[in-house]
C-alpha cells in the first residue's frame, strides 16, 4: 500500500498567496498552490490573462498593486515571482561582447533584477508581523557568478545576479523589520517553457522538466523552510546555489 503523503505545512495557512508571471512555471505553480495551501485565497498577477494587471516595469502598475496590498492582501502568506525576461525579438542572449547593447540590458535588468525588488516593495504593507509567510522569487543558475565557466549571456546573467544581490540585501533588512518572512532565491532547473524553447537543444530530455514537475519541485523546496533560512539561492532539488 502507498504511504499517505503528509499533508502541506501550509495546509491550514489562512490569508492570500500571490504567483506573479503567468508564463510556464508561473501557471503551474497556481494550478498546484490550491492543493497544497487550500485556505489562501490565491491570486495571479501579470502582463496577460491574471487576476491583476501587473507590468513589473510600470510605476503605475506597481502603486495600483501597492495600493491592494493595504486594503485588501493582508495577511499575504506567500509570495512566488515567476516573471522573467531572456529573449524577445531583438533581444536575444549574446554570444560576444560586440551583440551586447545598452538597450538589451536595461530591458533585462528591469524585468528580471528590479522587478521582484520593486514587487517587493509594493507588497511589503500585506504582510503581517508573526505570521510566517515566504516572499520568493525564480533567479536562473547562471546568474551564479562563482559557477559561472561557459560566458555569454551577459544581460540575462548579470540582471540575475543583480536580483540575488538585490534580494539577499533585502532578506538581511527584513530580518529585522518583518522578522517571519522567508526570502528565498529559486533556480527551477531547464524547464520546458517559452523562455527555454530556443536554447534547449543541448539539454538531456531526462533533465528538461515539465513546467508541472518543476512548480512540484520547487513548492516541495520552499515548504519546509522558514525565516530562519531567509536568503538563500537554492536549485529545484534544494542544493544551494554558489553566489
Ligand atoms: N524555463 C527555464 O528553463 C528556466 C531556467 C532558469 C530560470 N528560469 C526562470 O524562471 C522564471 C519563469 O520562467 P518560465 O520558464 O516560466 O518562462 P516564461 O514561460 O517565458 O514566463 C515568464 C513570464 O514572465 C513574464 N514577464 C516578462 N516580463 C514581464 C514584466 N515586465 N512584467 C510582468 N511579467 C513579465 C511573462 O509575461 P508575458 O506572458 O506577459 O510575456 C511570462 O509570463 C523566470 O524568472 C526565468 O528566468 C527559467
């Protein structure tokens, strides 16, 4: 007979859970938070087809969701930034110094190092002092600088490094101001989505996850975890990630 499995550690958590990005991973995280945290009242935000129109790029944008978190997330348990930005048109990842344009790197670091800051900032009146709650957000392997042996990809793995930086800055603060949120950094492993679809050809099939494997993953790396281990930079199977 199969071992019952032990229900979520969120399974009784009451209040609101937030997914921002409603690309691969984004979508099947929402679809798989309701069974692991049924009494959050979850949302989505994004660009397309979410509960809340969210640019990460848009001041205003951002103000209207700042605005919603002080009347309406409270308490906000759980937070999950799935947006990210590594080619569209033009923008593609550079293979030599001489692709690299000031344009491309302003566009990727917008989206994928000061979005989930700014996010952060937004959401910040949500969350309630004693209440354990996670803010995470999907940063990518490459954005290791110490692990970092192939090159290329200067504006994607500079603008993660730069959330790291940015979001590890703000695990250190929150310790002190909103001591029970666990900030953590999540690289979902290549996961078969839009933004993998190009770049794909070299991974072994075994290693190209599903976007349902990989929001299984990373819930299953993100659950035990709590604001004693606030900071850190972890892949899909919980081993930490060299800054
Ligand atoms: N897939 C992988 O192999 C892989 C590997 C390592 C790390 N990651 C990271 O995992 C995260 C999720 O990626 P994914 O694989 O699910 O890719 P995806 O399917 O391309 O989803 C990315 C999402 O980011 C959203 N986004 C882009 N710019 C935005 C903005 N300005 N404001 C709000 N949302 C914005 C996109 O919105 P639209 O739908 O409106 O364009 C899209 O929904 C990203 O941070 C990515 O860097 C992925």
């Amino acid at each position: 007979m199969q071992p019952t499995p032990s229900p979520s550690p969120w399974h009784d958590w009451q209040g609101h859970a937030l997914v921002v990005g409603l690309g691969g991973i984004g979508r099947a995280l929402a679809a798989e938070l309701p069974r692991r945290a049924p009494g959050l009242r979850l949302w989505t935000a994004g660009r397309h087809g979410a509960d809340l129109s969210l640019d990460l790029t848009s001041d205003a944008d951002l103000e209207r969701l700042a605005e919603l978190a002080r009347t309406t997330l409270r308490p906000l348990r759980l937070v999950i930034c799935t947006a990210g930005l590594l080619h569209d048109g033009p923008l593609q990842p550079e293979k030599r110094l001489s692709q690299v344009r000031r344009e491309h790197l302003e566009r990727s670091f917008a989206v994928n190092a000061w979005g989930p800051l700014l996010l952060a900032q937004a959401l910040e009146p949500a969350l309630e002092r004693g209440l354990p709650s996670h803010f995470a957000s999907l940063s990518a392997r490459v954005g290791s600088i110490g692990d970092n042996r192939l090159g290329g990809w200067y504006a994607y793995r500079a603008a993660k490094a730069a959330q790291n930086q940015l979001l590890r800055t703000l695990a250190l603060e929150w310790r002190r101001r909103q001591p029970d949120v666990c900030v953590t950094l999540l690289h979902p492993g290549t996961t078969a989505t839009p933004l993998s679809e190009p770049f794909r050809g070299m991974v072994d099939p075994e290693r190209l996850f599903s976007p349902e494997r990989a929001a299984s993953q990373l819930l299953d790396v993100l659950e035990p975890r709590d604001a004693g281990r606030s900071g850190d930079f972890l892949a899909w199977d919980g081993s930490p990630i060299p800054w």
